[in-house]
C-alpha cells in the first residue's frame, strides 16, 4: 500500500476497501461495479470515493480505463502491456498475455515512432455460447 502512499492518496478505510478489491482484479470493474461490491463491507461509502479513487489510480499509471464497453467504462488494474478478448454479447473481458508483431505500413504512419498496440479481439464466451445460439 506504500506505492499509493507516495502518490498522495488519502489511505482512508473505504479507498483501501477499493484499493485491495482492485488488486489482481481480472474482471475488468465498472465503477458501480466497484461500488456495489466495496459498499457491502462498508454501507455509508459514496461512489464519490470510488470514483476518486479511480481517477487518481488513473492519473499516476496504477489504473487503466477501457473504452471497449460502450456502456459503462471497465478498469484494468493491470497496467503491463497485454490485449484483450471481448465476449460481444455478455461484455466480458478476458486479459491475453502474448505480444503480437504487426508491421504497420510506412505510407501510413505518418512519420509516428510507434511504441506500443493493444488488440481487442471479439468473441462469444462458452457461457454465452451454451446459452444457445452463435
């Protein structure tokens, strides 16, 4: 928790509830998610907090945001470079560990030094396939 700490994060009982709920989390949270879920230990938290939290675990790195969902934003608080396996009806994510070699053209990139990708692949998960249809 000392990395939060030098942050400047106000280590109060509920962020820590977030912070540790956060921790080695793979199933990639919404906010409310978070909220609900850290809210059954701690009933007087807001979702101001989480939130807040949010944003500054964001800010210094320790958080990413996914806009993969378009109806809600998900967090990642693995930041290490990795892609992502989306099921298309359920909305679950699924992180994949593997680097991918993609040679982007030189026409099109602009005079860019690309760094990095991140790949989303799309899918239907095993329990929305036994759910029944493709």
């Amino acid at each position: 928790m000392e990395k939060y700490r030098r942050i400047g994060l106000k280590l109060t009982p509920q962020r820590l509830a977030v912070l540790q709920y956060l921790e080695g989390n793979t199933d990639h949270p919404s906010a409310e998610m978070i909220y609900n879920e850290v809210k059954k230990k701690y009933p007087m938290m807001s979702f101001a907090t989480v939130y807040k939290t949010i944003e500054a675990l964001k800010k210094n790195g320790h958080l990413l945001e996914l806009t993969i969902d378009s109806e809600r934003r998900r967090y990642d608080p693995e930041t290490g470079q990795h892609h992502h396996l989306i099921c298309i009806r359920c909305k679950r994510i699924s992180d994949i560990h593997k680097s991918f070699s993609i040679d982007v053209p030189a026409e099109t990139q602009e005079s860019f030094d690309i760094i990095g990708n991140h790949i989303e692949f799309y899918g239907i998960c095993p329990k929305c396939k036994q759910k029944g249809g493709n």
